[in-house]
C-alpha cells in the first residue's frame, strides 16, 4: 500500500518482484541489492545503469578540463609518473573501472599493491581508445621497448617495486 497525499493505492506486486519488496520494507542496502539483482528484468536495466556511469566516469577521466595523468607527455612529467600514481588517479576519478580492474586483475583484494603496472597499464590501453591523447604510459612503454626491449619491460611490470619510478 503506498500513500500519497491526494490518495491511497493498495497494488500487489507480481511474484517476481516480491522478495525485492521485502528486501525495500525490512532490508538493509546488500539485501536490497541481491534482491534486485536475482530480478532477470532487472539484472540487464542494472547492467544498462553501471555501463553508463562507467562510460561518464571514462569520458571524464579522458576529457581535456581536468588534467590526468594519462595526458601528460611532457619530459619532466614521463619522468616522474608512477604506477601508483596512476592507479590512485584512477581510483579518485573512475572508481567503477578501478573497481572493475581491481576485480578482474587480483585473486583477492588483500595484494592490490602488486598488481598496481598491470591495473595502470591496461587502463591506459583501453582509454586511449577512446581518446589520442591518452598516451603518457603508452610513451613509456615506447621509450623501454625502443631502448631496452621487450624483456626490461616484462620485468619493470611485472617484478619490480611498484612504487619505483619509471627512469
């Protein structure tokens, strides 16, 4: 039964949408969520929602009014980017694609430090898709396979200290 001020309505919800009500009426936010999200109906309009505020999160990350740190190609600022850098960026500025990166890249959420270049890194891929100017870490890869070859780069990503810059 819902009230509004002009009247009262009495409706019955259909038997789908049922332990959802239940869920609003005594729930709290995860029941609520898992009761939505067992919804067939509502799992695709759900997945709708967070691409769109996925793609919003990604145009804005990408976009030339708020500087990122994947649009530097200076020198100075090539020179002193880090990973962790990049991935707290990304962390503040697109938290779903963080989120989503962080899920598919670790085993758990307790080592998040140790998969920092490849989180940073594939981000940068996939948005410079969407934008050209999204190249800084692009350069560096550039600049170490030119230089050092493919070996230096596996070990840089994948071995050394995170927290290390890229030289």
């Amino acid at each position: 039964m819902v009230s509004w001020p002009s009247q009262t309505k009495r409706h019955k919800l259909q038997p789908v949408l049922e332990p959802l009500g239940c869920a609003l009426l005594r729930g709290t936010w995860k029941e609520i969520a898992s009761a939505a999200y067992r919804v067939k109906e509502l799992t695709s309009e759900l997945a709708k929602c967070m691409l769109k505020q996925l793609s919003v999160e990604c145009s804005d990350i990408v976009s030339s009014k708020q500087e990122s740190l994947l649009r530097k190609s200076k020198v100075n600022d090539i020179r002193n980017l880090l990973f962790t850098n990049i991935c707290q960026e990304l962390k503040d500025r697109t938290p779903l694609l963080y989120s989503i990166m962080v899920t598919i890249a670790t085993p758990s959420r307790k080592k998040i430090f140790e998969w920092y270049r490849s989180i940073a890194l594939t981000a940068a891929i996939l948005l410079k898709q969407r934008c050209r100017m999204v190249n800084s870490v692009q350069l560096i890869v550039m600049i170490i396979i030119k230089y050092c070859g493919f070996q230096v780069l596996y070990f840089l990503i994948f071995i050394i200290n995170p927290t290390s810059k890229v030289k």
